[in-house]
C-alpha cells in the first residue's frame, strides 16, 4: 500500500507556503499533503476545501493548521515519507 500513494504522490500539484516548518502542500480530493522542511510528508484525510482554502490564506499557515488541521481527531494522519 505505501508503493501506491508514493506512487500517487508524484501526481499531486505542490503549492509552496511561507512558513517555518511547512514547505509546501497539496491538495486532492479530501486528502491534504504536507511535505515539511525536514522532508517529511504527511497526509491529513478528510480536509474540507475550505479548510484548505484557510490554510493556503492563512496570515500564519503553521498557526492555522495547527489550530483547524492537526487538532481535529477526526483526520487520520498518515506519514508518506
């Protein structure tokens, strides 16, 4: 299963944020992509598009996703790589 959303990953469309810890995103389907400085990426499933809208919007990203994203226990979160 892995060698398939790696696989999938090569597919998504990145978009770069200004952040100190998150270097880009992507978005496909409910699923939200973050790949971080450290090189890490992480799937968040399911993100509304309006809170990947927030997060792309966001003054802080890091703040926002934090705050919406991250503590919301419903998201499964599944590293990539």
């Amino acid at each position: 299963m892995a060698k398939k959303k790696a696989k999938e990953n090569r597919k998504l469309v990145w978009v770069e944020v200004d952040s100190s810890q998150i270097e880009a995103v992507a978005y496909k389907g409910e699923v939200l992509y973050m790949r971080f400085n450290s090189g890490a990426v992480y799937s968040y499933d399911p993100v509304d598009e309006e809170a990947y809208n927030g997060l792309l919007n966001a003054e802080s990203v890091g703040s926002y996703f934090s705050k919406y994203i991250k503590s919301d226990k419903t998201i499964k979160v599944e590293k990539i790589s």
